[in-house]
C-alpha cells in the first residue's frame, strides 16, 4: 500500500484509528533501535495509547544487537521504572515487557524458556533461510507450536525490492494459529507490510487473530500504525480479531490463557 492508499481506507473507517489502544512491535536502543524505552513510551503517550510492546532482538541476532537472558532482565528493570514514572505523572499508558525471538527453521527459539515466563508476550520471527523456494508450510506449524511465543511476526519475511519472502500453505497455517489461539503479525514496516492483503484475506476465513506491529525503530516511526490498519480494514479484518483493538487487561489475559494451553 501506498501512504495514499492507506489513508483513503481509513478514511472510510475513521474509528479504526481512534480507537486503536496500542502498538505491538518496535525497538530501543537497546538492540537496533534510536530511541531509549522512555522516549517510545512518550510518544505512544501522545498518541493517546494504553499500551506498548519493547520487542527488542534476541540474542541470536547479533547484527541487530540481540540482547541476551541478563540483559532482558536489565531491561524489565528499566521499564518498571518507566512505568513507575508514568504513573505517577497521571498517564495511562504501559509498557509492555516483550521481546522478538529469533526463531530456526525449526521454530525453535534462541533464548532460554524460563528468561521468557516474566514477559507479557513474546513475538516469535524467522531471521534465517529466507530465501527458500521451496514450501516452507512445516517451520510455520512448528513456530506455531512453540509455547513460548503468542505471536508470529512479519511471517513471510519479506522486504520490498529486496526479497520475495517464503511460500506456505497459509491456510493450514491460519488454521492451526486459530486453533491454538495464537496471533500473526502485520509488520506496518512500509518495506514490509508483511503480512500482504491476499494473505489477510485468507487468514480472515480462517477466523485467526492478527497483532499490528510498527516494528518502530524510532518514536516518528510509530506513525506507519497507519499501514497496518488500512490492510485489515481493506482485507476485512474484524476489530474484534485485532490484538490492538483490546484493553491492557483484555490482551494480558489473552496472552496468559495462551500459555496456559
């Protein structure tokens, strides 16, 4: 979608936007990102949001300055004390602890289970082996399958102009994520744009949910929310479907009910 596009959509849907609570993937500077975790709070503050997800690198990705377990936890340290500060200065939103695990070909992640139990989410992304030709259906159910994360994210692993990102039985994969509750991930990244409006539309038969990400790596850039929205409003989406569109309490209770299965 172009910027244009996207806002002709919304613009027949102007409550879509009003009423999004949140933004469910960006990065601080604590692995490839400019912003500090209090400058994205902020700005998510201004947008008028409940909530954020800090989903920075994992260790296995060191070109993105992947943090390891230690840092994570350094990390959560830090975001209580931003909470805390939010707080007391009267503002509602929260930040969420989140990381994005990198994940094999195998779905297995690079980050030891325990380190993820006091997250409130854990995005799940492939990082590898992106250029296959070949189906690629059995690393997306054992992604799924995971029971650390409870949220696939940019799916295909595609970037504009330069790689076509990997081929499914998105179906069977829609499938299995609504059979186990599970969320997959529109990546409003404008090279992204992942996943793609006839893979939404497919997704949306399959009645699977679907988390909207900025994949943020400064505050401006929480701004390209709008390229998310604008493909589930033109796919058909329903709010109700969208992780975005739940309270704090509603989407920590979700999540929580996802591990337990």
């Amino acid at each position: 979608l172009t910027l244009t596009e996207a806002r002709a959509a919304l613009a027949e849907q102007p409550a879509w936007a009003a009423r999004v609570k949140g933004d469910l993937q960006m990065h601080t500077q604590w692995s490839d990102g400019s912003g500090t975790v209090e400058e994205m709070a902020q700005a998510a503050a201004e947008r008028g949001y409940e909530f954020i997800a800090i989903t920075d690198h994992s260790k296995g990705l060191k070109i993105a300055g992947g943090i390891d377990e230690e840092q994570l936890q350094q990390q959560g340290e830090e975001i209580a004390a931003v909470n805390a500060s939010l707080r007391s200065a009267g503002q509602s939103v929260r930040v969420l602890r989140s990381v994005e695990l990198n994940l094999d070909p195998r779905g297995n992640g690079d980050m030891e289970s325990e380190s993820l139990k006091s997250l409130d989410l854990v995005l799940g992304c492939f990082h590898s082996s992106l250029r296959k030709k070949d189906d690629q259906t059995d690393r997306y159910l054992a992604a799924l399958r995971n029971p650390d994360i409870q949220i696939l994210g940019h799916p295909r692993g595609r970037i504009y102009n330069f790689r076509l990102g990997l081929t499914a039985d998105w179906s069977q994969v829609f499938d299995l994520a609504a059979e186990l509750d599970k969320a997959l991930e529109i990546d409003a990244y404008p090279d992204r744009q992942d996943l793609s409006l006839d893979l939404l539309k497919l997704a949306k038969k399959s009645g699977c949910r679907i988390s909207l990400g900025t994949d943020s790596h400064d505050p401006l850039q929480m701004r390209f929310m709008e390229y998310a929205l604008a493909a589930a409003v033109m796919a058909g989406i329903k709010r109700e479907r969208i992780l975005n569109f739940m309270s704090r309490d509603e989407l920590l209770n979700w999540a929580a009910q996802v591990r337990e299965r």
